[in-house]
C-alpha cells in the first residue's frame, strides 16, 4: 500500500467509529445467519439495522464466490472475477462490521458459480446436494446462529442457485441438531445446534432478471429500523448501500432518497410475533435471568452498559471493560448445562469486550504489513506494525503466519520472516471473514495487560501476505487460432524464455518458435510449460479503490486451436466496453480489426464495412450512446451493424438505441438460455449469415461452455428476421438469440448468443460463426 492508500484508509475509518461498532457488539448475544448464492445476494439494509441498530452478530453465508457472473468494471472473469468479488464481499461486510462464512472455495471447487440456471435441482446437479447441505450443516454447527433467513424464496421463476440455496438451507437445520448426522464434525470439535428460528423473506425477488410464479408466504414479522445509527448519522438502508456499493462489480449500490424503514418476514412453522427475539435471550441480562445462570452475568452485563454509556471517554471506557472481562471470565468457568447451552455466547462477548478494551486504549496498530506483501519459498522478508502513540500499556505482538513461515527476531515493532524452501502456496480463496480480525494467511495477535488484565484481540494486516512461485509465465499470445486451409509451419509467442515443455506428439519449442506438426490435424492442442518441477501458472494483478490490490494464480498453457475457418473480406471497427475479448479474438483469426476507444458523435464510419458493439457496451461507453445517430447513418449507408448482448436496463432503448425497435427481453431469466447443449433449430439455414463464408451446421452448436445466451431480444420490427430457435427443457422456442434486418442500404444483426464465453473457451463453432456474423452488408 502507498501512503495515500494509507491516509485514505484511516479518514474511512475513524477511531471513534470504530469504538461505537465495537461497543455496539456487547449489546446483544443473538447471532443472525442471512444465506445466499453469490456475493452480493445479502439483505444489507436489513443487515446493517440487525447487527449495528441491535447489536446482533450477523454472518453471510455465502456458497460461491460468484466467478460466473458479468462484470460491470472490467475484464476479470472466471477465477480472477472470483477472487475481485471475494474481496467486494469482505469490504461490504466490513461495513456492516459482519462474518463470513463461505461454503465454496473457488473455481476448482465443486461449489463454484458455473453460470445461470434456472432451478435448484439443475444447480444441484453441478454443486452436488448432499455437499452443499453438509457445508450448511458444518457452517450452523460452527457460527452458532440462532435467526437463519434466506435471501431469497424456492420459487420457479428464481435463479437456480438461489433456488438451491433455501432448500438446502431449510435441509440442513434437522441435520445441524442431530447428533447421528455428520458425526465426523465431531473430529474439529463441532457439536450439534439446533437454530431457534428459520424466517423466509416475505417479499418477492422478482424483478428486472428474476420472475418469482408464486407469492411470498404472509408476514409473521415486520422488522422496522426507524432511525438513524448514532456514530454516522445515516439511516440503516444507507448504510446498507454503503455496503452495496462495495459490489461495484455488479452495479450494485443505489442512492435512495427514502431508505427503507421496515422488512417483512415469515416464521416457518411460527406464529406472528412483535420482535425477531421474541421467546429467546437477546443480551447479556437475559442471559442472566434464566435459571441456572451464573451469578458474574449481572455485573459483567452492568459494566458494559457503563462501558457504553461512558462512550467516548476512552479512560472510562476501559476501566469498564476491564471489569466485564473479569466477570465473564467468572461466569465462564461455571460449567454444567447453562454452559452447554450458552458458553460459546460468553466466549464470545468476551473476545468482543477484549477487542474493545484494546481499540480503546488505542492499543490496535494504525499499520500492520509484510514487505514485501508477495515472497516465495525460500525468501525471507520482514513483518511491520505501527502505533500512532506509543502504548500506555504492555503489549506483545505474536504473528500469525502460515504453514511453513517463521518469525525470529521480533522485536517491538517488526520481526523478520523466512520461509522454507518447501512452503506451500497460500490459498486464494480462503473459508472466511470474521469483523474481529485475523483474516488473511497471516496476521497479527495483540495482548496486553491493561489494568492488571491480559487482554487478547487480532489485527490483520492491510494487505494479504501471500505466499507463491517465485516465477510466473505470462505467455504472449496464450492462444492461437489457425486456419486449416492455409496453416504456417511455426508460430512465435513471447514470455516463455527458461521454461520446460510438456509437448503433444510433432511439436517443439525452442527460444519462443514453436514448430507444427505437418500436417496440423483439427482440434484443440495444449502445451504445458513447466518452471522447475511445478507446471507454470500465469499471475494475474489488477487494483480498484473499492477493492485494493488483487492477484490471481492459474495454470498457463499454449492452446492452439485449428479449424476450417474462411475469413470474410471486411474492415472491422470494434466497440468493446463490457470487458469481453472479441476485438482481441477477431485480430487473433486474422481479421482487419480497427478497436475504437473513443467515438466522436459525428464519428464517419463510412471506412469500415462492418462494426461490432460488444456486451453491454451501452451501459459502459457515454460517447457509444452519443454516437448513435452515426452508428444509424453507417448502417443506411451500406454498413453492416453487428450488436453483442446487452442488457435492458443499462442504457438499451428499443425505440432509440438500434436502427429499428429492438426490445431485450425482461425479467431476463425468461429469455435465456442456460443449456449448453440446448439444441438449436436454424430457421433460415441459407440466410447469408448462416451460409457463409462458413456453412453453420449442427456440428458448430458442439461442445459450448456454461449456456447459449442472454438477455434474448423479445419483440423487434418487422425488419428483422429470427435466425435461430432455441430452448431449455420443458420451454417453448426462443427465437431472440440471433436476428437480422436489411435497413436502408445496410443490416443490423444482434446477437445475443455468449460468443464471448465460447471464443474464450475456443469452441470451434464460435470462431465460424462470427466470421460470418462479420462479413459486410450483403
């Protein structure tokens, strides 16, 4: 991190703020799981009400890391997108100073987001529902909620994955509380739990992409969050778009000039109630009511509410503290069924009044770092932490660190690492995210003895330390697309100098130049780069203001795909915008491709025979949006307008946008696609965009990845013409995907089909199909 990055960080977070959010943790001994699909799922206004107006812990639950979805920023997809939202998930729960607990660990893991579908038995068929329920079970066992809610209800209409989510979330509250289920949990000392509650939202999540068939059940429970938090001043459901706008990558984040004030939900197998905590404990001297409860429960309940109520006086605040730790400690030690039932309770507010004690007595660095933040096995490297004033206390750091790290000569401030030669890499995607700290592959433990008391908080440092290769390859290109009518006998690709090769039969590899075998038979050929005796992985690295610095590690391959390919003669100008790679796949197969990164609105296209919009360029690109009188000009002018998907509510209007009236279908779950082996019914075969230069057949609809399309046109003018027909199972035909109009002297086609996803993944049908889709007006 820069020193800006620095200064900036602390005006975010100030001192006193976050005092108030430590302290309004001790007002509540309730935990709350909200369950979702993909990051950004969370209800966060209600969220913020339950844990920052309440006090209550909240902990998002959270199956994927939602590595199939789009993104609105910028080009990281698959891996990398996970890893970008990973970290959106942990800045907005930082805002709402909640948990995670993540059920799936990334792209290679069964639980991963492998794209749209659009019911939960689809979803389970890829995460497996046994799996997803077992994680549940574990997640309940470990977090200790006593409020589970849903996100979102088991309705067709819904997205699969949200879908699978609420029944397997419903599913797995029998299990947590059965002793015979999972006996294995037992091994990391995880015990049966039965949730005292399981609320459906009782509204519909139907909208712009979902289209809920049933009605919500009826409210048992309004929740109102009238108000505004005390150490801000925002209302609860801004403070839950504060939150949001940490999903920059989805779009996410929304003014609203009246936040909502109240959530209706749906006790399963319940009656009406007045509080979410109506019939269990909610703070400490409830706790301390019930029979059996130990006698140090009253004091330490009333030494926190002087805690409180002395806020912001740090002196007394600490002074109160100390004396609730001690009477925790008391109440703790008492055993017998109240302790069975409720210690994990007491050791929990006792961490957060630890925690608190030490933000108070300002005994929490201000800066904890490794430099540098990246080593490699057999690096050594040094470990730093600051305080803005020295400590009034004893204070002694102890690191964290991971398998294979040590720590020798520590000293008040620093202590220097060394890592062995045969440490493993540090996972990318790790299995949670707790508010009071030590999260990361390394972090720091802070003890001090204030007022005679040793008092325990962790602290993690403000950025990951990671452990990893102490080379990567980044070839350049990574992937070749070669004609077979007229293949070269070698091809030359930069950034592979020292590395080893696992090579297919007839090809080799010797300073950059690799060799074909001749002749080059079709297909998809992957050469494998190896760096010692580790196969060699690519790193990618990008940095926005919401997330910080991030990395993604991944195997790099030479793919090389051949295929009979014909290009057409044109000249192509491509508008990107979303993030896809199609204007770097049409140079890569050879086609003249001009990439315009900034239209003018009188912009002269007349030098191009064909231009290519990509997805959802329209939301992404204001001159795109200026320039729409010329893109119309250069399509009555003879030119061929080619439109990639894009969304409806992301600056597309079918009046105004294309040459004619074009509608995208909405809610979009209606007018996709989500097979990829859907078949596909090509309804005018001899259409110019269908016939040539390459003749579209059944075998160019093999082997797609993840779906067909999205964001399907629904209604257009009678210009245009429906190329193709398809559908999911148990769907009537859509026939949005792929339409074409003559207009004026020109054509607009739009084309809905993910073309992107598929060129990525080199499907030979892809690269046929938009080389057609690419040839001029005709």
């Amino acid at each position: 991190m820069t020193d800006r990055d620095r200064i900036a960080r602390q005006m975010a977070d100030p001192a006193l703020v976050r005092l108030h959010r430590a302290l309004s943790r001790l007002t509540s001994v309730v935990t709350v799981m909200n369950t979702g699909a993909h990051p950004d799922d969370e209800q966060s206004g209600l969220l913020a009400w339950l844990r920052l107006g309440l006090g209550m812990r909240v902990v998002v639950a959270c199956s994927t890391r939602g590595e199939g979805g789009q993104n609105a920023l910028g080009p990281e997809r698959r891996g990398a997108l996970g890893v970008l939202r990973s970290a959106e998930m942990e800045a907005a729960v930082r805002v709402l100073d909640a948990d995670i607990h993540w059920l799936g660990h990334g792209p290679d893991d069964p639980v991963h987001d492998f794209g749209f579908s659009k019911d939960g038995d689809a979803t389970f068929g890829h995460w497996g529902e046994a799996r997803i329920v077992e994680r549940l079970v574990r997640a309940y066992r470990a977090e200790r909620p006593d409020v589970v809610i849903p996100t979102f209800l088991d309705v067709p209409g819904q997205h699969g994955h949200h879908r699978a989510m609420s029944r397997a979330a419903e599913t797995a509250l029998r299990l947590a509380a059965d002793p015979s289920a999972h006996p294995e949990h037992a091994d990391d000392g995880l015990l049966p739990w039965t949730v005292a509650k399981y609320y459906l939202p009782a509204w519909s999540g139907a909208g712009g992409t979902y289209d809920d068939e049933l009605p919500p059940p009826p409210s048992t429970l309004t929740v109102q969050a009238y108000g505004a938090d005390p150490a801000t001043g925002a209302a609860w459901d801004h403070i839950g778009e504060q939150s949001r706008f940490s999903h920059a990558s989805q779009g996410m984040g929304h003014w609203r000039a009246v936040p909502q004030e109240t959530w209706t939900l749906h006790l399963v197998s319940g009656e009406a109630e007045a509080q979410i905590t109506d019939g269990m404990p909610a703070t400490l001297s409830d706790l301390a009511a019930l029979p059996d409860a130990p006698a140090p429960l009253r004091p330490a309940a009333q030494a926190i509410a002087e805690a409180i109520a002395a806020f912001p006086d740090a002196n007394a605040v600490v002074a109160a503290l100390v004396r609730a730790d001690a009477a925790l400690e008391q109440a703790g030690n008492t055993g017998g069924s109240f302790a069975q039932a409720h210690g994990h309770r007491i050791s929990r507010k006792r961490a957060e009044v630890q925690t608190a004690c030490l933000l108070a007595a300002r005994l929490m660095p201000t800066a904890a770092f490794a430099t540098p933040a990246r080593l490699s096995p057999g690096a050594t490297g040094r470990l730093s932490w600051q305080w803005a004033l020295p400590p009034a206390y004893p204070v002694t750091v102890t690191p964290t660190l991971p398998h294979g790290v040590t720590a020798t000569g520590i000293t008040p401030n620093q202590c220097d690492l060394t890592i062995a030669p045969d440490a493993p890499f540090t996972r990318q995607f790790h299995p949670g995210w707790s508010a009071l700290g030590g999260n990361g592959s390394a972090s720091l433990q802070i003890t001090a003895i204030v007022d005679g008391r040793t008092m325990t908080a962790r602290h993690d440092l403000e950025s990951p330390l990671e452990i990893g290769p102490e080379r990567v390859l980044a070839l350049d290109p990574a992937a070749f697309v070669i004609p077979l009518a007229d293949p070269p006998n070698v091809i030359a690709v930069r950034g592979a100098e020292g590395a080893d090769w696992d090579l297919p039969d007839g090809f080799a590899v010797q300073d950059g130049i690799v060799t074909l075998p001749q002749p080059l038979a079709p297909g998809l050929h992957v050469l494998t780069p190896f760096i010692g005796n580790r196969p060699a992985l690519r790193r990618y690295e990008a940095r926005y203001p919401h997330s910080g610095p991030f990395s993604y590690l991944s195997p790099e391959t030479l793919r090389i795909l051949a295929l009979d390919l014909v290009l057409p003669d044109a000249r192509i100008g491509y508008i990107g915008g979303g993030g896809d790679s199609v204007g770097l796949w049409l140079n890569r197969m050879g086609a003249d491709v001009t990439d315009l990164t900034r239209l003018d609105p009188a912009e002269d296209l007349s030098r191009f025979t064909t231009v290519v919009i990509g997805i959802v360029a329209f939301g992404t690109r204001p001159d795109l949006v200026a320039a729409i009188p010329a893109l119309h000009r250069f399509v009555t002018g003879g030119g061929h307008l080619v439109t990639l998907y894009q969304r409806p509510d992301q600056g597309w209007q079918p009046e105004t946008t294309p040459p004619c009236r074009l509608v995208v279908g909405t809610p979009s779950l209606r007018w996709r696609v989500t097979d990829p082996n859907a078949p596909v019914t090509m309804l005018l075969p001899d259409h110019p965009l269908l016939a040539g230069p390459n003749r579209i057949t059944a075998a160019d609809w093999e082997d797609w990845n993840k779906e067909r399309g999205i964001y399907f046109a629904s209604e257009w003018d009678t210009v245009y013409q429906p190329l193709l027909a398809m559908h999911d199972a148990g769907e009537a035909p859509l026939q949005g995907a792929l339409i074409s109009g003559r207009i004026g002297a020109g054509r607009h086609s739009h084309c809905a089909l993910v073309l992107h996803h598929q060129l990525d993944h080199l499907v030979p049908g892809a690269f046929r199909l938009l080389a057609n889709l690419v040839q001029h007006a005709g």
